[in-house]
C-alpha cells in the first residue's frame, strides 16, 4: 500500500494554496535562507529556556523555599502545556500572519523568562513555566511548515532540518549555561541573561522575517483528524512516541549516571554535553540531506543506532573514554533521529494540513516526553542505572525496528 504525500498530491491537482507557495522569491533567496536561520535562533533559544532549570534545580529549591520534588515540576510542566496547546492554537490562529505570530510567541518567552528571574514564590514561577510551555507547543506548530514556505519545496527538507539544528544548539547551551551561569551569578540572573538574549533574537526576527499569510484554508478540528487518519502518519506517530519515550528514560538520568556510575566531575559532564550537542547540530545538518534520500529508512537507520549506543552505554558506561565515545554519537545520531519524527510526519500529510502535521507531532511527542521521563522516574527508584539505560535502548531499538518494518506497507516521499 502506497500512502500519497503532499507533494504527490501538488502534483496530481493543481492548486494555488499559500500554505505550499514560496513567500521568497528565488530572486532573494538569501532573505529565505536568513529567515530560517532567524527561526532556528527562536527555536535554539526555546530550547534553551526549557533546559535551563534542569542544571538549576537545586538552586530553584533554595531560592523558593521548596523541596526537590515540587521543583521537578518546572521541568515537567511546559511540556504538558504545549501538548493541551498545540492542536487548540492550530484551530484558533488559522486567520493570524505568521511573521506576527512569531514574534508575538518570542516575547512570550522573554516574559516567561523575564517573571522566572523576578518572581517572589514558587507558584509565579510555575505559572511563568506554564506560559512559556504554552508558547512551546505553540512556536512548533507554526514554525515548522514555515521553513519550507520561505525557501521553496524543493530546500523545504533542508529547512526543517537546520530549524533542528536550533534545537540541538539550545540543547548545547541549556545545560551547561544552567550550571556555570547558575553557580557564577544565581539562578535569577541566569534566566534574566535567557530573557536578554531572547529580545536580541525577536529583534533580528522582526529584522529578516518576511510577510508570512497565513494558510488559505480555515482550520477545522477534521484537520487533525485527516492527518491522524493516514497509515504512515500513524505508523510515524508510533516510532516517535518509542523514540522519545526511550530518550528521554535515558536522558533525563544522564548527569547521575554520568556521576555515580561513570564516576566524572561536574566539569567534566558539561563538556560532554557540548560536545552531545555540537554533535547533536552536525546530525540535523547532515539530516537534510539523508531524508532526501528517503525520511524513514533513514529514521529507522539512526533509531537503532543509537539503540545501539545507548545498550553499549550500559554495559560499557564505567570506563570514562568509552562513554565519551558513545555519548557524543548518541548526540550525533539523534541529531538525525529528531528531526525525523517530524519530516516523516509533514511528508505523510495533505498539503494544506501541514500545520496540523505540525501540531499532532507537537502533541504527540511531548506526551512520549513526560511518559519518558516517567518510566525513568520508576526504574530510577526500582533498579540500577545501569538497567535504566538498558531498558530505554530497547524502547529506541522498537522504535527503529517499527519504522523499519512500515517501509513495507507505506510510503512516503520527499517533497520536489
């Protein structure tokens, strides 16, 4: 069985849906290629805000007069927000320009951050927290059918893919920048610094970003219905969930296993998150190229390969050279992995539901995030390190082997 993509179906009908039509003109593709560099700094510095507290906590703790667990929250709650908020905001911004929306969502960012530093309690921060999780799931329904929009079908891949590479860049900066700037100068100033460069980056949007109209077809709750309804979508649903329910297992207890198993410094662990990161942004770069080629096959190759590396992490984690190793072609691989939940999703979808592509994407895998995180919590109390890692390999692995299994009975394409 043959699923129909969205360039397929542009193909087959003839049609003048903004929502597909190139806002640059080729006679300016550099302003193209700017504004998606612009939306790539907005989603690095979103990624970077989500990150920042998890190096702060102990410091969050403190300063607020709370316990560790109700502190967890601030780390929990934003992605429960954009799962609730994603699909609402695709059914209420469908008459909205796009550029607007943009920067309206970056300063929503810059408040969050800005009443996180000046807040008196622990309840104001978690509000701020929840509006910021708001924005999230937000700022990932729009921006991602943007980037193909701005620079024509044909470079739409390559887009989506350096918008990850954001991604992994606010990945690279969240967690170190959470404990130096927390021990330098306190937990406050580290999340006045975010709101300081969150401004910078909403003024070089507001800069190079062009008119972006919105799509030309209203949003209906049947949007996200159709989407939901095609085979690869499902089966790309599926593979996503597993993918970041495994990582984020492993993920959200790296630090202590990285510390108690591994037995490095603090130092030490913030370089290799760097280094996880930078390796994270060459994946996205590399990415682009290889879902050209063909987005599931090469989801499904990354998958177990990091399955692969997380098992190996495992068994092997006690030795300091070898967990470099495997950490930084961890970053390097999900770098490829990431960025695929969404393309896989967007190629499988009609044309002009790419937004809701978007928004059930968002949905969908911020809930395998907190279910991650979840399972992690459970092993974390019920077993060793060692075997959470091993556990979350697994989970990865059955989400490489899914992927790979429905290249059998779906298809999706590139888009031309």
């Amino acid at each position: 069985m043959r699923v129909v993509n969205s360039a397929t179906c542009a193909r087959a009908v003839p049609t003048q849906d903004v929502s597909s039509e190139q806002i640059v003109q080729k006679g300016s593709s550099w302003r193209g290629w700017a504004s998606v560099g612009a939306i790539a700094l907005g989603a690095f510095v979103i990624v970077m805000t989500e990150t920042l507290p998890v190096g702060l906590l102990p410091q969050i703790a403190d300063g607020l007069g709370v316990t560790l667990g109700p502190a967890g929250l601030i780390v929990l709650v934003p992605g429960f927000a954009a799962a609730v908020t994603a699909p609402l905001f695709y059914l209420g911004s469908s008459s909205l320009n796009r550029r607007g929306l943009i920067l309206l969502l970056g300063l929503t960012v810059l408040v969050s951050n800005a009443i996180v530093a000046l807040a008196p309690n622990f309840a104001l921060v978690l509000i701020a927290r929840m509006l910021f999780g708001a924005t999230l799931g937000a700022y990932w329904t729009v921006v991602s059918p943007v980037g193909p929009r701005l620079v024509g079908k044909a470079s739409g891949t390559r887009a989506i893919s350096i918008i990850a590479a954001g991604i992994s860049g606010g990945t690279v900066v969240g967690l170190p920048a959470g404990q130096f700037l927390g021990n330098l100068v306190g937990w406050r100033y580290t999340f006045a610094i975010a709101a300081a460069a969150t401004l910078l980056i909403v003024i070089a949007q507001k800069i190079v970003l062009p008119s972006i109209p919105p799509p030309a077809q209203r949003t209906h709750l049947a949007d996200l219905g159709r989407v939901i309804s095609r085979p690869a979508t499902r089966f790309g649903m599926a593979a996503g969930a597993l993918a970041f329910i495994g990582q984020f297992t492993a993920w959200t207890y790296l630090t202590p296993f990285l510390t108690d198993h591994t037995q490095l410094s603090s130092g030490a662990i913030s370089v290799l998150y760097v280094l996880y990161g930078v390796a994270g942004i060459v994946g996205s770069v590399i990415a682009g190229s290889l879902f050209n080629r063909g987005v599931v096959p090469s989801f499904a190759g990354a998958a177990i390969v990091v399955a692969v590396l997380v098992i190996a992490l495992a068994l092997t984690g006690t030795v300091p050279w070898s967990a470099t190793v495997l950490l930084v072609l961890w970053g390097g691989f999900w770098g490829i992995v990431n960025p695929g939940t969404l393309v896989w999703i967007l190629h499988s979808s009609p044309a002009a539901a790419q937004e809701a592509a978007s928004a059930v994407n968002v949905t969908n895998l911020q809930i395998a995030l907190a279910l991650g995180s979840g399972l992690g919590a459970i092993l974390v109390s019920s077993t060793t390190l060692p075997t959470l890692f091993g556990v979350s390999g697994v989970v990865i692995l059955a989400s490489g082997v899914l992927a790979a299994i429905s290249t059998r009975f779906v298809r999706t394409d590139p888009p031309t």
